[in-house]
C-alpha cells in the first residue's frame, strides 16, 4: 500500500524504496503498471514478466538509464533480449544503436555472435557490425568475421582500419576482399593493395589501378611497396595498352632494385623488348655485368639491326647459347657467330 500511494504521489520516494528492496511480498503486475504509469521505465520492466509488457515499455529509452537497461537485458532469456534489441533498432535505429551495441557485447555469448551479426545485418547497419565485430577481431580467425569487418569498416568510411586489416589480418578470404574493395571503390587504395601484394593479385591490381586513372598509386606501389613485382605491373599495363612513357618512367623510377631477368621475360613474351633499351643501356654504364641485362640488351641489337656482329663478338658478358638461340629464327649467321664465341660446338652441329 505503501508503494502503490507512492508512485501515485511521490515516484521518487518508491522508486528509492524499491531501489533498497525493502518490499518483498507485494503485488508485482500491479506495481508494475503504476511504475510504468509513473515514468520509471526500469522498475516497471524489472516487475513485469510477460514480453508483450516488456516490449512496450523498453522502447522508451529517452527516459531509461543506458547502463541500467544493458544490465536489464542481461535478466533476460536468449530469445526475448533478441526480441526486444530488434524492437529497438525498429523502433529508432540511430538512437537505440549504441545501447543495442554494448548489449551485444556484454552478452555475446549467451546470445550468440552469429545471432547478433544477423540482427545488426538485418537492419543494414554496417555502423553496428563495425563496433560489435571490431571487440571480436583479434581473438577470432573466422574469415567471415574478419570479411565482414572489413566490409562494414569500408561502408562507413574508417578507411585508416581498412587498411589496417588488410596489412595485418591472416584470417580473411583474399579472394573475396579484392572483389568486394574493387567493387567499393574507395577514394585510398591502399587496402586493395595490401591485399593484392600479400596474396599475389599484381595483375589484378594493376589493371584496377590503371582503368581507374589512380596512376600514382601504380608508381607508389612500385617505387614503395614492392619493387620486386615491377615486372609483373609492366606486364599488365602493356596488356592494358598502357602508353610507352608511363611504363618506361616507372621502370628507370626503380632501376637497381628492379629483377631484371623476369621483366625481360615479360617484355619479351610480348614482343616488346625494345621498350626496355634505356634502361639496359642505363644498368651497362653503370658498369653491370648481369647475364640478363646483356642477353636482353643482345636481342635488342639483333632485332634493329644495328650492327650486331660488333656487339655479338665484342661483348664478354651475354649467354652464347641463349642469344645464339635468338638469333637462329632471324639470321642462322648471327647465331653462328655467337655459338662461335661461346665454343658451343653442339649448337653449332645442330
């Protein structure tokens, strides 16, 4: 009786003997109701225990504590705390969101990761699933998990993360991230790019980064991040009828720290050797005595015939064998000299 006259008149004063627990035989439906008439949403909730009751009274949330009603939550079984976080998020999505966030985490195991990334996925809140899995990533190595942090990090703009777990996750489908950062197109590529160096997608990448005009990340990621790939990037942007200049200002950007056999082969492959006569040029006056840079630079003399007997008796440093093999298809004389020179006397027979 108590109680009830003070709710009626004085909420506070039965809000704070409810709060000591000074009552414990008293009528709690009817108690309840006059709670909920008198504005004290968390004691009403705390009396009622049928979830139409529940679920009408936790949506005011402008008049509940946040702690208050994440503890609240905590009382509850699996199924009704789900029913009611989704009654929230429908109820007002951004203004119930960071409470529906902190009940998720505090009680994910009870509820389920799964159960909660569904619930956020539901309502399309990438803002959700960004705060709930970011609590979760460094204990977990579900790729799911991982992709859909990612996902969720790129969709509302924490591009610095983005790139973060892309340098530095080892849990994440690869495959799937380079699609879906392609098809997000985000304004920095650097997440594409660690996820394209890491898991071996240059190609890929290169021709991302071409058709879409970000050419000084093609020139950052060879110059900065991985040199040794130039070749792989040369390859693309000559199938990408990339013009000659670019690619040749790329190639002497880098020059000593480029490997030269494999960009030879991919220039060769292509019949597009000619292209790499600067820089060959550049490596020789540099005083290299590489096999490669010298076999290279051999077949390009022999193709413009420009006066390739000199070189082809005077040069010490190219492979006999493999320019002499070159020459056989385009002059058997010139083949014959180089066999000569190298003593090849199978080759010569042949």
């Amino acid at each position: 009786m108590v109680l009830e006259i003070n709710l009626v008149t004085f909420p506070n004063v039965a809000d704070a003997i409810l709060a000591n627990g000074m009552f414990s035989h008293y009528d709690r439906p009817r108690i309840a109701q006059l709670c909920e008439k008198a504005g004290l949403f968390i004691r009403a909730l705390q009396h009622y225990s049928e979830l139409p009751d529940i679920k009408r009274v936790i949506v005011n949330t402008h008049a509940i504590e946040p702690q208050s009603l994440v503890e609240f939550f905590g009382t509850l079984s699996r199924e009704w705390a789900l029913e009611c976080m989704k009654d929230l998020l429908l109820v007002n999505l951004r203004g119930n969101l960071q409470i529906i966030v902190q009940t998720a985490k505090e009680y994910s195991e009870q509820l389920g990761v799964d159960a909660c990334i569904k619930l956020f996925e539901q309502f399309k809140s990438y803002e959700g699933l960004y705060f709930f899995l970011g609590s979760y990533l460094s204990s977990s190595e579900d790729p799911d998990l991982h992709f859909k942090y990612i996902e969720a990090a790129a969709k509302t703009g924490q591009i610095k993360e983005v790139e973060r777990v892309t340098r530095e996750s080892n849990f994440y489908d690869a495959e799937k991230t380079k699609n879906f950062l392609m098809e997000a197109k985000l304004p920095d590529a650097r997440p594409l790019i660690n996820v394209c160096d890491r898991f071996g997608f240059v190609p890929d990448l290169t021709h991302y980064l071409y058709t879409n005009n970000m050419l000084r990340y093609i020139e950052g990621y060879v110059q900065k991040v991985n040199p040794g790939n130039a070749p792989l990037v040369v390859g693309q942007l000559l199938d990408d009828e990339c013009p000659e200049d670019f690619i040749k200002g790329l190639i002497l950007s880098v020059r000593s720290l480029l490997p030269v056999e494999p960009l030879v082969d991919e220039c060769e492959k292509r019949n597009r050797l000619r292209l790499l006569t600067q820089f060959l040029e550049h490596l020789v006056s540099e005083g290299s005595q590489d096999v490669h840079v010298h076999n290279a630079l051999g077949k390009i003399i022999i193709d413009s015939n420009n006066n390739p007997e000199h070189f082809l008796t005077t040069n010490p440093y190219y492979d006999s064998r493999v320019v002499g093999k070159y020459c056989e298809k385009r002059d058997p004389t010139l083949a014959v000299v180089a066999y000569r020179r190298g003593q090849c006397d199978d080759e010569l027979v042949n």
